[in-house]
C-alpha cells in the first residue's frame, strides 16, 4: 500500500496532465474568439464548459482553491453564453482571459496575490449581473412613459433627505466569497451617519499568552504532583520506620533517638505536604482557567449554517442560543464542534417540517431550533439541543427496527420509548429514503454518541410527536483532569476514569457462567458478558491469576453494551492529570492517555469505550463472519468520472479500502461495462458529455438487469432541484463534493454493499 505522500504526488501529477489539456480548451475558445463580431459555436462553447468545470472539480481534488474559485466563476459565464442569457462582449472575453490567465499561474507554480484572484472572479461575476441589469433597464425603457410613472412610488425624496441604494448597486457588486482588504476610509453614507454612543466596556487588563506556553506553565505544574506523591511516600516509609522502632526494644536508646528525628521529620512533611498540595491544586486550577473559552467560541458559526442548512432544504428556521458565556476548556470545544453540528443538520433535515406542512398543522412557518447550556455542578455541564418540529414516530421507529431485523415484532411491540430511540444511535440505522451530505448514511448520531462518549460524556434523547425532539448532552468541563482510579491488571498498573465505571463487583468463580464461547455472569437482573482485562489489553496471565476462588471486577457501559472487566484489584480514586500520547501512539486502541506518578512512572489510562468493544471482537471469528470478509474482498465497484484527477482520487479510496475499482470516462463507456461485466455498485459523476449521471441512473433503473444495482452520485451540483432530481431518477446517495470526506463516501458504500 503506498503512503499518503505518494498517493498525494501521484494525484498532483494527474492534475498537472489533466489541467493542461482542460486550459488548451479554454485557450483555444478564447483564440477563436478574439474576433466577438459572430456568435460562438455552441459544440466549442460546450467543450469549453466541461472544460471549465471539470478543471474546477480536479483543482478541489487537489485543495487549489484558488483555482477552483476561478474556474467556478469562469463556469458560470461560459454557462450564460451556453444558455443564451448574455452575449459575448469585449468585457466579457477580456474577463475570460484575465481568470484564464491567473490560473495558468497558480498552475505554473507562480505566486498570485489575493486581491488580482479575487478581481479577476469579480469581473466575472459583474460579467453576467450587468448583463441583467441592462436586460432589465432596456425592458423599462421600451414601456410606455405613461406606465412607467404609474408604477413608480408615490412619493419623491426631499432633497436633503438621505438617498437609498440603488437596486442595480447590489446587483452589481455581488459578495465575494473571498474576503478583500478593505480601506480604511469610510465610505460616504458611513461618513455621513450620526456617531452612535461607544459601548461600555469592563475595566479589565488583558495579556495575549500562547497556548504553547500555557501548555508549558500546566506541565511544569504536573510535575509537582510527583513531588508531592513522593512526599507521601516518604511519609509512608518513615511511619514504618517509627513502628519497627517500637518493636526494638533491645536498643532501646539508639532507636529513641531515631524516633524522635522521624517525628520532627514527619511533622515538617506534614506541613509542606498540606502546602504544597494547596499550590499544586490553585496552579493547575489557574493554568487549566487560562485555557477555558466561552461557548460562543463554538457557537457564533451556527447561526449562519443554520440558515444555508435550511435554504439548501426549503425550509425556515430560527435558531436560539442560551448559555453562550458558559466556559469549557479549548481543547473539548473543538472536538465537539463536529457532533453539535450533526445534531443541528439533524434537526432541520429530520425534524423541522416545510413550511406548507407546519401551516397545516398550525405552526408558524418558521421553525425554531433552541441551544442551552447550562451548569450542572462543580465538575459537569449540560447542552440540549431542541425543535419544535415533527417529532419521532414511534410506530414508524418500530417499523423501521423490525424492517432492518435488529429486534422481532413482539419484541418491538412492548419496548418503552426510550429504549426505541437507542437505535437511532446505531451506526447504520437510518429512516431517511436517500443519502445525502444531510442525511441518510445512518451514521450521524452514532458518531455523536462516540465523540460524546470518548469525552467522558453521555447523551440522551427526547421526543414527543407532533411537538419535536431534544438531545441532552451532558459533559465535563475539562478533559485536562478527572477523577480516576487506579487498578491492577495483571501486576500492571492502570487509570480508569470514574465515570466510566458503573460499579465494582467481588465475585466467585461459581457465580461465572458460560454461554456459548462467552463468559457471562447475571448483573442487576439482565446477563452481562465478563472477561479478564489482561486477555483485552494482551498481557499474560500466571498460573495463580488464571483461575482464583473470587474474582474483582468492575462494570462498565459504552454504546448500548454492558462488559464486566475482571482486574486484580482495585487500588483507589484520586483526581488524575492526562498526558496526551505522542503522534504515533494516537490510534493506539483502548488507550487515551497516560498520567505520571510520585515514582515518575507513566501509567495509562485505559479507554472504556474501546475496550467495550475490543471484548465483543475479541472472540474466534466464525465460519460465517470470515465467508463475508471474503466475499467483502471480491466486491468491484465501477467509478464514473470524466476528470482524470477525480477519478483517481475516487480508485485510490476505494481501492485502498479492499474493493476491485473499474473506471470509465462517461455514462455512455459506464452504461457499456455495465452491460459487459458484473458489478456491486456505481460511483458516478453528474456532469459528463455525452451521457450524465441523471441519465445513467435513469437507464440503470429501467435495465431489468440492473435495476437493483445501487447508484451513488458524486457531484458539485449542490441546490435542492437537483438532489431531488437525483431521488427521481432513482439513486441510492447523493454527496456533494464540497462536503466530500473520504470517510463519507466509504460509509455510504458499505451501507449499500
């Protein structure tokens, strides 16, 4: 398998061979072009547009965004001149070639300042929004004055009263998704406004610090955790001292002596100890406070994608924030940055109704969506997610985990609601009829239930139908520090969090069932696997730890399973400071951290949720479980794709992920592979000559012997008509390649296949 490095240079030098042929197609139009006395041909003018928007799809395959900024600009006009929505003018072709020839320089290596990108993809913009606007100003002036003053308002301006901006202003000056140095002059209606009264601050004196040195102030302060664990130890030893000196009597005189130097020594440990853990504690407090953010560090961006979420799906929504001044350590707050917004797309996807529905049932048209964070106590913090939306219907949830076989139909039938939305948060459980970048792969809420849970959190749904759905979650304010306990596998030390451990048991041997080729023992009325912690984590057993009389264990929960880890004991609960593991130990299964004790021993910090799920693999694999990974092996999929890079970024993934990868350049080569040769699913493009996407799915659905075959788009096309286009014409996913994840295409693969 080759590294990342290697697979990038390979990528990069398919664009370089793809980017040259897609600018020899743009050149060649702009050549032909020089004279604008004449109409384009529109076959060049259709080769000229793949062009474009194929250069566009390889440079984001790539991260040239710069490029891809161009091209999308550059797309848009040639698709106005295609359609017959502008014609071709001198400005516009000089345009043409100003974009054209800035992305011949990024491609070429050459630097190319911000602002000549972003002039350049404003010319082009203006290209067509002028257009329109002197469309439109013809139109007018072709009426009759008479109509014309009709419509007009009916009142005209004083003369000192302030002008407003003109309509045709905003046409033509659209916003540019690349952000422009601004010049400090204001400009004249700013000059002109009245001077709003200054905003009264807090009288506070702030220092800029860098986490790296803050980083360093908290390790500085760790260490002396060892000292202080030393100075307890010391402390032990001398306590034994004074009792071995009570039991020699013998030399009664030398020992008093020693007796009497131990006392002094442990009383001055005594006083130092109590010291110096209240320096300790006030300097990790300190330290951990200074890398504390407000919520709103995460929740400012919400706003905003909240609303592009719900235009995208047609629908209305206002979002509340609560509880934004609520701090939480950096570090947690960007990890969960990623799960809160899977809630929030979740929300408006699933549950806010179009507007037309929430009309009919009386609802405002606009949905709400409330965030509120909240404190719970010294340790722990709240966040609830809710919306006044649909709902969950329960006799549809039923359905639906009967449907998938996770549980039989009287067995559904009697289960509490609560237990029901448990598999909502099962990787592959999903209600939606397509996949989508919003919804449908199944996997949303089992990868917030993950994050959550890997940040010592838990989460939990709410719903009541017709009124809409809740999610609490509940986490600490800070992964820097825990209470933890200290436990024995195998004479080997180890930290368990605290809250990850439900309860510790001492247990006999007779008490330990077998069920199958598991172990199980009964726990609170339900039948709870049990395993031996070493037997997870590798380590050997002796002949004396194999098979003892009692046995201590500690129980545990993660992602709906319950696990009982057998140990050789428990030593303790005391707050625990994590050391994040080096860059190469990060994927180290069942292992989050360590922290150092008074000895400077490192210890690890075992992952709970991990080890969970080691247990439930860890047992012999099956006849069946390795027919299917075999049959996994010979799965092919047939990628669809005209852009070079495109479709070699999409082999690589797949293929790297075990699958036998085919590739044509076009629906019409796909349609003909698929006629030829057997395959387990399509990846396929939108936008390609001769045959597109749309039109492939439409055949594959309408061939007898294809018509099961599952179809995942992979496009740019990212409006609502579009997506829908896709459910009509009968495909299974439709990503969008602005929101392309390598993980999210492989998801959806095997969900499918």
């Amino acid at each position: 398998m080759i590294s990342q490095e290697e697979f990038l240079k390979q990528l990069r030098e398919a664009f370089a061979v793809e980017s040259q042929e897609h600018l020899k197609a743009i050149s060649s139009f702009l050549v032909t072009m020089a004279d604008v006395s004449g109409e384009p041909d529109q076959n060049l003018l259709e080769e000229t547009y793949r062009a474009a928007h194929s250069l566009k799809g390889a440079a984001r395959a790539v991260d040239l965004k710069d490029v891809e900024y161009i091209c999308h600009s550059m797309e848009s006009v040639f698709g106005a001149l295609k359609r017959k929505e502008t014609p071709l003018t001198q400005k516009i072709l000089d345009s043409l070639r100003r974009g054209f020839d800035i992305v011949q320089q990024i491609v070429s290596g050459e630097s190319v300042s911000a602002e000549a990108i972003a002039s350049a993809a404003e010319a082009l913009e203006q290209c067509i929004h002028v257009n329109s606007a002197v469309e439109n100003a013809d139109r007018i002036l072709k009426k009759p004055m008479s109509s014309i003053i009709s419509s007009a308002p009916g009142t005209i301006p004083e003369p000192d009263a302030p002008l407003q901006p003109s309509p045709l202003a905003r046409e033509t000056a659209p916003e540019l998704p690349h952000p422009l140095e601004q010049p400090e002059t204001p400009r004249a209606s700013q000059a002109a406004a009245p001077r709003q009264p200054a905003l009264k601050t807090p009288n506070l004196t702030t220092v800029r610090v860098s986490s790296d040195r803050l980083d360093a102030i908290l390790r500085k302060a760790e260490s002396l955790i060892a000292i202080k664990q030393l100075l307890f130890q010391t402390r032990s030893d001398l306590v034994e001292m004074l009792h071995a000196s009570e039991e020699a009597e013998s030399e009664a005189q030398r020992l008093h002596s020693m007796r009497t130097t131990a006392l002094k020594t442990l009383k001055r440990i005594d006083l130092e100890s109590v010291h110096i853990s209240q320096l300790i504690t006030s300097l990790i407090e300190d330290a951990q406070s200074v890398l504390m953010l407000p919520c709103s560090y995460l929740f400012d961006a919400f706003p905003l994608a909240a609303n592009d979420i719900a235009k995208s799906l047609g629908k209305e929504v206002s979002l509340e924030i609560k509880g934004q001044e609520i701090e939480l350590e950096k570090q947690l707050l960007e990890k969960l940055k990623d799960p809160l917004m899977h809630l929030l797309r979740n929300s408006i996807d699933h549950g806010i109704e179009a507007p037309e529905e929430r009309r009919k049932k009386g609802k405002k048209p606009r949905g709400t969506i409330s965030i509120r964070v909240t404190h719970l106590d010294s340790r722990r913090m709240e966040i609830t997610i809710a919306d006044d939306g649909r709902g969950i219907d329960p006799e549809g949830l039923r359905q639906s985990i009967v449907e998938k076989g996770l549980a039989g139909p009287e067995e559904v039938r009697s289960m509490p609601e609560t237990k029901l939305y448990s598999f909502l948060f099962l990787s592959g459980f999903s209600t939606s009829p397509i996949v989508t970048d919003l919804s449908g792969r199944g996997l949303g809420l089992a990868i917030v239930k993950k994050a959550v849970e890997e940040l010592d959190g838990s989460i939990e749904l709410d719903s009541h139908p017709g009124q809409g759905t809740s999610f609490r979650l509940v986490l600490p304010y800070s992964k820097a520090s825990f209470r933890g306990n200290f436990i024995k596998v195998c004479n080997r030390l180890f930290a368990v969090p605290s809250s990850a451990i439900e309860q510790s048991i001492r247990i006999s041997q007779t008490d330990i069932q077998s069920a199958g080729s598991a172990e199980v023992i009964e726990y609170q009325g339900e039948v709870v696997s049990i395993v031996h912690m070493g037997d997870i984590l590798g380590i050997a057993r002796t002949l004396e730890q194999i098979s003892p009389a009692h046995v201590v264990a500690i129980v545990c929960r993660a992602q709906n399973r319950t696990c009982a880890f057998i140990v050789d004991e428990i030593l303790g609960e005391q707050d625990i400071l994590i050391k994040p593991l080096g860059a190469l130990l990060q994927k180290v299964r069942g292992i989050y951290g360590a922290t150092v004790i008074g000895d400077n021993e490192v210890v690890p910090i075992l992952n709970v949720r991990d080890l969970i799920l080691m247990a439930f693999e860890s047992g012999v694999k099956t006849a069946q479980t390795a027919q299917s990974e075999s049959k996994k092996d010979r799965k092919r999929i047939l990628v669809v794709e005209d852009s070079v890079t495109s479709r070699t970024l999409l082999k690589s993934i797949l293929s790297s992920a075990g699958y036998i990868v085919q590739t044509a350049t076009d629906g019409i080569e796909g349609y003909t592979l698929l006629k030829t040769e057997a395959f387990d699913c399509v990846v396929t493009d939108v936008e390609m000559p001769r045959l597109d996407g749309f039109g492939l799915t439409e055949r594959i659905r309408n061939d007898p012997s294809l018509a099961n075959l599952p179809v995942i788009l992979v496009t740019a096309l990212e409006s609502r008509e579009h997506k829908e286009r896709g459910i009509a014409v009968g495909a299974n996913a439709y990503i969008t390649k602005s929101n392309f994840a390598q993980s999210n295409l492989l998801d959806t693969v095997r969900r499918f296949i």
